[in-house]
C-alpha cells in the first residue's frame, strides 16, 4: 500500500478515537483534520453500520449501467466476428442487421469496443510524420545536369498484355534517353538504368515523383533504387507530392508519346517497343522543339562525361562522424539500443554526427535521412523537394 494511502487510512481511524474520547465537537475535529462535516458523517455512518472495513476508499464504479451492451448482444457480435474474422465494426453493423433485424444493434463504435475488450482488435502503431527539408530550385541548364524518370501511365497491347514504359529524359535539353517497357519495380528500374549507364554514361541528378521504386516514406525518402543511385554519385531529386508540373517538361513528353505510339496499341509487347525506339528517334532527331527555339533535342544534348564505374566505392565521411552499419532490418545499433532508419539502407554505412548536446543527425552520401534526439527516437526527414523553378507570389492589389 503507498505510504500517503496509508497515512490517510490511519488518519480516519485516528479522527474517530478522538470522536469516542467526546472531548471534541465535530467541528473541532473536521477543521483540525482538514475535512468538512459532512465527510465527518460519511465515515462515521459507515463506522457505526458495522463495515470492518469502513476506513478504506470504495470503487466509484456504477453497480449497474442502464446504457450496457446485453450480454446476448456481445455474445452476437463476437460470434459474428467469429465467422467473418475480416470484419471491421461497420460491416458487423450491417451483418448484424441483414441477419436479425429485429435486433437492436449497437452502433459501430460500441462494436469496436466490444471487440477491443475481447482482445480481437490490435490497435495500428502511428508512424511519426517526417519533418519537411526545405525546397530547392534545380532546374537544370545544361545536358546531364539532370535526367528525369518515370512510368508512363500502363496500359494493355491488344493480346491483352499489360505495358509498363519506363521514360528518361534530359532535362535541359528534352532529350529523350530511353522508353523502354519493363516492370515497375526496383529491380526492372535498377536493370535498364544500369544499361543506359553503361552505354551512355551518368548524370548528376535523377529528378522523380515520390512513389516506388524512386521513393520510399523512409528517412530522407530513399529506396533501395535511390540508395544505388547515391553510390553513383547520382542525386535523387523528389518533387512536391502531388505536384506534376514541377515534372511538366517530361509529363508534356507523355503526352506526345501516347498520341503517337499507343492510340491504337500495338498487337503484342514487342511491337509496341518497335514504335517507342521509332518515336524516340523521331522526338529526338527530327521533331522541332518550342522551348529550344523550334530546334531537335539531338542538337543541343551530348553524352556525359561521367562514366559508369567497375567499381562502387563504399560511402566516405568526415572524422567528426560515427559510422554504423545498417543491419538486414534496417535498424542500427546505437548507445546499446536498436533505432529503425530504414531498410532501403540495409547491409549500408550510416554516419552520425552531433548537431547539438545528445541530438545526432543521420547521414548516407551526403543525404540527412533523420535526427535522433536524446530519448533515443529516430525523426525521419522528407527529402528536399527539387521545384523546376520558385513559386512566384501574385502582387498585391492595391485598394
């Protein structure tokens, strides 16, 4: 029993030895043990009611509550559960009333309720929001300053084969690099990116949307495809979330792509990549262009220089940094706790730096993927989004 419960406990048992002693009114004992009169009657009539045990605190709890599920209810509802074991509380809401609708059916929420008791709802973890990274303007001026990459919209061929194009583009120059059907996964991304680098070379940056496999909702909003890209010395560049016009160079490409390659689609996959290397040639090398002064893309690009090593060098850091490996489940090993950064980072070196007294932040290639505090919990940060240009603010009318 905690020491203040039991001071009180002796303190009641004292107020009524002094009561029996009659050389006290009741208004010297309520002001000298700090109650009033009527708590003075309270325990008194429960004294004199013959409870051994009228000293102690009694529950506040209703013995009885006129608003209570009946238990053949609860007893419906958990065998409905039972039987539909995917059934949230709205849907058992509606079963309840499809089955006997002469029953007076509890409302959704109390169903959830009655299923939180039973133990056959798991409350969902809520993730913290990560904490935004500023914006930047990094519409590049030069070829290979920075290529962007999608998925054009998916389609059908007419055997009934489903068409994923995956599209890059030169950003300054409209340069069509590749279209090329693949799956929309990191490994089929990973798989054409590493042959156009191979042929072709590296840019500096790869400008996308957010989605997989370009991004992730991980620290600093990496996937696996945007891990291998930073070893490259590649920046992943991510736009606004839905925000397709700070992609609009390669969107309006789209459009043309669609227009001219897929209204109608081809019979078979293979046909509809015979029209995409037709239509990258022809966008390229002999369709003008407005924004380049009615002059083809093929004239104003060229190869990078940068080429595509042998060899991937491992992550480097400064010395003011600790250097932890990310284990296969994405969590590190810090001040003999396990802190989750992310698994697109697994079997990678992560450095940590002090940014304030016990604050560190979470580095990968130069990247900030997060901030862990001094309680030990890991704040992931969205990735700088990457603007084609700054939002300009209309003037302000005058009255």
């Amino acid at each position: 029993m905690p020491f203040k419960e039991c001071n009180q406990l002796e303190e009641r048992i004292a107020l009524m030895r002094a009561y029996d002693s009659e050389v006290f009114t009741v208004q010297e004992l309520s002001d000298q043990f700090g109650i009033s009169r009527e708590t003075f009657y309270t325990w008194r009539r429960r004294r004199d009611g013959g409870d051994a045990r009228w000293f102690e605190d009694k529950s506040r709890a209703p013995n009885h509550c006129p608003h209570a599920t009946p238990p053949e209810v609860v007893a419906k509802v958990l065998a409905l559960r039972e039987k539909f074991p995917h059934f949230g509380p709205k849907k058992l809401k509606a079963r309840l009333a499809m089955d006997a609708p002469n029953l007076a059916a509890p409302s959704a929420s109390t169903i959830g309720e009655i299923l939180k008791r039973a133990g056959l709802i798991q409350p969902k973890p809520r993730r913290r929001r990560r904490l935004a990274h500023g914006e930047i303007e990094s519409g590049a001026t030069e070829p290979n300053g920075e290529w962007s990459i999608d998925f054009k919209g998916w389609f059908r061929v007419r055997d009934g084969t489903r068409c994923d194009p995956l599209t890059v583009s030169d950003t300054a120059s409209r340069y069509l690099v590749e279209v090329r059907i693949t799956e929309p996964t990191h490994d089929g991304v990973k798989g054409i990116l590493s042959r156009v680098f191979n042929e072709v070379g590296l840019p500096d940056a790869m400008r996308s949307d957010n989605g997989p496999p370009f991004g992730s909702v991980g620290g600093g909003g990496l996937s696996r495809l945007s891990v291998w890209l930073l070893k490259l010395g590649i920046e992943p560049r991510y736009i606004p979330p839905a925000s397709p016009q700070d992609n609009g160079r390669h969107e309006r490409m789209h459009r043309t792509l669609k227009a001219e390659t897929s209204r109608p689609a081809a019979v078979t996959w293979q046909q509809q990549q015979v029209r995409f290397n037709q239509f990258r040639m022809r966008y390229n090398e002999e369709r003008p262009h407005e924004a380049l002064g009615q002059t083809t893309p093929a004239t104003h690009w060229h190869r990078p220089t940068r080429q595509m090593p042998t060899v991937i060098a491992p992550p480097w850091y400064d010395a003011d940094h600790q250097v932890r490996m990310v284990r296969r489940t994405g969590e590190i090993k810090w001040r003999g706790q396990l802190i989750f950064i992310g698994e697109a980072l697994a079997r990678e070196p992560v450095g940590l730096s002090e940014v304030d007294d016990g604050v560190h932040v979470v580095r990968f290639c130069g990247r900030d993927l997060g901030v862990i505090d001094r309680a030990q919990r890991f704040h992931r940060l969205a990735p700088p989004r990457a603007r084609l240009r700054k939002a300009v603010k209309p003037d302000k009318v005058e009255p």
